[in-house]
C-alpha cells in the first residue's frame, strides 16, 4: 500500500520524460549498467565524473592530488546541477554523490534514483586491484571499502530504489531497473468498464 502510494506520487512529480539515475558505492557497476541500459531504452547517457572530467580537462585522480576532496565535491555538485535539467538521460553519478544532500534532492526532480549495491567482498574482486580511484588507494583496500560502505549506508538509503547487484548478470540488474522505472513513471490506461 506504502510502495503504491509512493510510485503514485513519483507519477505525479514529472513534467517530462524522466531520468534513470545510477548511484552506489564504487565498483557497483553504474558505468557498465547505466551504458547498456541506455542503449536498451534508447535513453541518452551521462555519467558525472566524465562531465567533470570532460570540464576540467583534468583526470579525477588529479584533482583529488593537486585540490583534494572538497574541491573535487564541488565540482561534483556543478555536474549534478547541469545533468539534473536534463530529461530521458542515464545517468551515472560517482560513488560520492549522496554525501551532499543538495545532490540527491536535485537528482530526484526529474529523475528515479536506483542505488546499485554489492557486498564488499564482490566490491573488492571488481575494482580493488585498480588505481584510479583515489580513495581506494590505501595499504588495506578491503578494510577501506568495508568502512565506506558502513559510513555511507545512510547516504544511500536516499535513493528511492536499491538493486542489490551481487552475482547478478548484467541482464538480471538492467530489468530490474526497466520493470521498476516503467512502473513507477508510465501512466496506466484506465481499466475500468464504462
Ligand atoms: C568516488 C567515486 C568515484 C569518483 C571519485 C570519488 C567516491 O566514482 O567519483 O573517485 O567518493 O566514492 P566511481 O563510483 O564511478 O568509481
């Protein structure tokens, strides 16, 4: 009753075609989910760190070294506010993006919010022997990420939905979104008799 009520409202609170938005911890797969996805639905894709990226004309890795992590969050949410006006997009945020609360209202207005998630050993396996991520790079990467995750669960739960990705296909993950999305935003025709 809770969840109808509230896709009801999802419903009510779009002008126009909404967005998929990919949040999560990192190595939860939004990239690799949020780009195929966005082929199947035949939705555009963006993903924020590249929109920072693509601004700066500076790796993310390098502004994390040379600025460090407020600056980075700032430029974060410039890119949250610019991919918040679009419409019909994917679009994939970085690990951190929930931690501004700014963030995840603007996100919400015109799109559905899925948090990707998996458990920190599958986490590990993913993405722990990887360099680009700044904050991974410590001497006990799975130690590091089992702390994040704790730290950041009450960020996450902000997303309207979570899809648990643990040894799920890419297929299984991508309709799960699709089924939830379409549920939440296409209006129903009207099945009552005349
Ligand atoms: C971060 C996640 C990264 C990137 C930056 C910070 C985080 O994105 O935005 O390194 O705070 O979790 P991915 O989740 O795409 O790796």
């Amino acid at each position: 009753m809770e969840m109808l009520k509230e896709v009801k409202q999802l419903k009510r609170s779009f002008k126009r075609k909404p967005n998929i938005v990919l949040v999560g911890f990192m190595g939860t797969g939004k990239t690799s989910v949020g780009k195929r996805l966005s082929t199947q639905l035949r939705m555009r894709y963006i993903d924020t760190d590249n929109v920072i990226e693509r601004d700066s004309q500076r790796r993310i890795s390098d502004i994390f070294e040379e600025d460090g992590e407020d600056v980075f969050r700032r430029l974060e949410s410039e890119a949250v506010d610019r991919v918040s006006k679009l419409y019909n997009y994917v679009i994939s945020t970085g690990g951190g993006v929930v931690l501004r609360e700014d963030n995840v209202t603007r996100l919400k207005e015109n799109g559905v919010v899925f948090c990707l998630s998996a458990t920190p050993e599958e986490i590990y396996q993913r993405v722990g022997h990887q360099t680009h991520r700044p904050l991974l790079q410590t001497p006990d990467a799975m130690e590091t990420i089992r702390t994040m995750l704790a730290d950041r669960a009450r960020y996450y739960a902000q997303a309207d939905y979570t899809v648990d990705t643990t040894g799920k296909s890419f297929g299984e993950v991508m309709a799960k979104i699709s089924n939830t999305f379409f549920k939440a935003t296409v209006p129903r025709k009207s099945t009552k008799k005349r």
